[in-house]
RNA sequence: GCGGGUGUAGCUCAGGUGGUUAGAGCACCAGAUUGUGGCUCUGGGGGCCGUGGGUUCAAGUCCCAUCACUCGCCCCA
C-alpha cells in the first residue's frame, strides 16, 4: 500500500467513477429543466453562523462535525455541509424574492467530520433543489414528483420506497411536542441512553430509535395524528391527493421526522435496502421557517437534497462513453496528414483515438482498448493513392476509401 | 464519539500449528506475428506482507499501538 494516503474519508474520483458521477449530475440537471428549476452555485465556504443559526446549535452536524476553522482575516469560516443553507443566505444576500418563486437545483461537495462508512465520507457530494416563495401543496407536490423523477431516469425506482409524514404547522407541533415529552418523561427509567439525551435536545427523533425499549415505548406513544389542527389536516391532505393524482406511491411513515423547528408540515425520504445502514438516498421538506431565522423576510420554502455517491452505488455503471475512430498512420507523410485529419473529424463531433507512437499492432491494439468502432489506416501506399483502409473494429471488415469522402463516411458510422 | 471485522502485487485473493528465494488469476509490458487488434502460447516487470514497536535463533504468521477501510450505533444524503 502506497505510504501517500488521502485524508480520512476523502476519495479521488477516477476517470471512470468520475463519469458515473457526471451521468447523475447531469441527469438530474435536466430533469430539473423539466420542471424549471436552473442550477445555482454557492460558495463552498460560508461564514460560520449561516450554518450554526439555520441548523440550530443542537444538532451533531453543527456540534461536532463541522469543517470550522479562522481564516487569516480572523473571520470564522466553515466548509458547507449541506447546499440549503448557502441557497437561503444568497436568497436574503441578492434579494431573491424579487424573483419570487425562485427555483433552484446545485450540485456541489459537502463537508462533515464523521466517521467515514460505505456510502457515508466526509467530502461527499449532493445534489439538491429548493422551491423558494411558494406556499401552496402544489409547491411539495411538484418537488417530490421531480425527485422522484431523477430516481426513475437513474433506473433506480423499483429499489425505492417513498416515506411520508407530517409535522404540521408551528402550533401543531408545539402541541405535539408538549405530550410527547410528557410522555416520555413518565417513562424516562425505560428510555435508552441515547433517547435520555434526545428528550432534551431533539424529542421528536425518539419517535425514530432503533433501540428495542424505545421501541416498545414509541409503539403507545402519543400518535401526532392526533394534534394535527385543521390546517395542518387540511395541507397533508392535499399532499397525498397530489401524490396520487400524479400515481407516486408512498408509505406513510409517522416516525419520520426532522429535528430542527423551522421545518413544517411535508417530510419525505427515499429509502432503500440496498445500501445497509445507509438507507436514505434522497430527503426533503418544507422548512417555511428557515429564511426568517436567518433574518430574511417570511418566505415559505421547500426542498429535497440526495448524496450522488449513493445514487452512484446504486446506479453501479456509469453509461458507456461515445466510441471513438481509431487513426492509424504509418509513416511520417501519414503521421501529419493524420494530424490534420483527426482535427477535422474532432471538429465534425466525432470521438478520435490518435496513437501517439508504435507500429501498426500496437496501435490497433490500443484503438481495441480504447473501444474504438472504427480504425482508418493510412500508410505511404494508400497516401499516393488518395485513398485510406477503414477498418469495422467489430467484425473485422475493411475496405478502401478515398479520403475526400472519409469525414462523410465515418459521421455515417 | 461507541462497539465489531479486515489490511499480502494496480485489482480480486491464496499463504494449517512461526522456519530459509512470498504465490495465483486478472491487468500491464515484450515476443511468437518487421502493414492488421480481440483469441491462444511463451517470457517479463512489478511486494518496506498498511505503519511503528515488541516477543523469538527466526514474524506475512504471535502480542501491543497506530493509520486506513469496512459492519453496526450515533447522526445524516
């Protein structure tokens, strides 16, 4: 093993991965065009409160995982670990609601100090879309049918399964919230250790332990259901009649949450099994609170974020690449005139494979392994005479062509 | 941050109870075939056995530490 390792939980994206990542980026770059959302790009860096205040300083992300550090300046800087946050700060910074709705998509590294596992790193990437200044259903509908959309193209739908639930508006969550650690609180000697500390810091993600006892607890407490007020009632009612107007199925999951207070009403995941712990590949929500905590103007928002090294784990193979035409000189006259050759078809959109040295074996062998289609091959004989031999790489044919008609033949295939 | 597993060639992995020049397949390079690739055959280059320390006459093998990956918890995409 080499003694030069990268940093803990950082991984070099080689051609054929990086190509795996671009199919994904791209794939959900146009579906978002689709649905009319442009991509937007934010700086990697912010200053550290833009995180701190919209994550709230309970959650681990901000606690103990966050890339902080002092620039030279002396100001506090963090590297994102997460894209909704810079989106919402550049909405207040550019005065976005100008433009209101505005709707977005990026794509970007994220950062965050965990302990790395498969799928799981701690410079990762995400891709993600945020509807800002819309606060009708049709705003949650519309999002999750785009991210739903992007799994289907990827081929990832039938290992998929939509989660849904609700947290209600502001009221309705407060009042759950209030019976829940009522609850909870009765029975704090059964609680896990974990659960002790959630009941402070983050109740509602008791509600999602894996710990057998919480479980049993979890199984007869308080069902959020039940304090829903009408309007809260009345907009997840609307979310499910869209999903099904639209025929996205899901599953209703009440001990989906999210932590953090500015988050509201729609909550969705897409889970999977194929990933072990790692589960959730695209998560999202409507977070109606989150640009006025950050002191900009009441403005409703949704979103959707997925990590592309795990759509990258389930997609497995990047599409294969365009195959090339293999340009096999032999001789210094053929050498240049292939120069010049290769330029014009590079220029007609056609993929070409110049071999930079070796005989005729050696070149045929490298346009084998480049996946050429077709190889031109050209030598003093076929130079005097005006002509090329084009070679089908696949089944071996080859015949004579005069080379003012070559560009033209070869962009036929 | 907590608990478990694994680190041998570029990749996938063999290397009972410690024993002398560490192996295979794939990949790579060359030749068989001097202007014709894939297939085949022959040969070749590649290893601080993750790293550091310890036990021993002797360590890839045993012990400790450390780093990385990995499975689960936590958290989350």
């Amino acid at each position: 093993m080499a003694s030069l390792q990268p940093v803990r939980g950082t991984h070099d994206l080689l051609p054929e991965q990086n190509r795996l990542h671009d199919h994904i980026a791209e794939t959900a770059r146009a579906i978002g065009e689709l649905y009319g959302y442009h991509r937007m790009t934010t700086p990697i860096f912010e200053f550290t409160d833009v995180f701190a205040r919209t994550l709230g300083d309970t959650s681990d992300v901000v606690t103990k995982e966050m890339y902080s550090f002092e620039d030279r300046g002396g100001e506090h800087i963090t590297l994102r670990p997460e894209g909704t946050a810079g989106i919402a700060r550049a909405y207040i910074s550019n005065g976005m609601q100008q433009m209101s709705p505005v709707k977005v998509s990026y794509i970007g590294p994220m950062f965050r100090y965990e302990r790395p596992q498969k799928g799981r790193q701690r410079q990762f990437h995400q891709i993600g879309a945020e509807l800002l200044g819309v606060e009708q259903v049709a705003g949650d509908v519309e999002m999750i049918a785009y991210g739903a959309h992007i799994l289907k193209q990827l081929g990832l739908w039938d290992d998929v399964t939509l989660e849904l639930n609700t947290l209600g508006d502001p009221e309705s969550r407060a009042a759950y919230r209030t019976v829940l650690v009522d609850y909870f609180k009765g029975h704090f000697d059964k609680l896990s250790e974990d659960s002790r500390t959630r009941l402070d810091k983050n109740p509602l993600r008791i509600l999602d332990s894996k710990d057998e006892g919480d479980r049993e607890l979890v199984a007869n407490a308080p069902l959020f259901a039940d304090y829903l007020n009408e309007n809260s009632q009345q907009f997840f009612k609307g979310l499910t009649e869209g999903l099904g107007d639209i025929g996205i199925a899901y599953q209703l999951n009440p001990r989906l949450v999210r932590g953090l207070d500015y988050y509201c009403h729609t909550c969705f995941e897409f889970t999977t099994n194929t990933l072990g712990a790692q589960g959730t590949v695209m998560a999202g929500g409507r977070y109606d609170g989150l640009i006025s905590t950050m002191g900009g103007p009441q403005t409703a928002g949704v979103g959707w974020a997925a990590g592309v090294e795990r759509l990258a784990l389930m997609v497995g193979e990047a599409p294969p690449a365009a195959r090339p035409v293999a340009l096999i000189p032999m001789g210094d006259d053929a050498e240049r005139h292939c120069r010049k050759l290769a330029q014009d078809l590079r220029e007609a959109g056609i993929a070409v494979e110049l071999g930079y040295a070796g005989n005729m074996k050696k070149r045929l062998k490298r346009a084998d392994k480049a996946n050429a289609r077709l190889a031109v091959i050209l030598g003093d004989d076929e130079l005097a005479k005006g002509v090329a031999q084009l070679r089908d790489l696949d089944n071996s044919d080859q015949r004579e062509v005069a080379l003012n008609v070559l560009i033209e033949t070869v962009s036929k295939g």
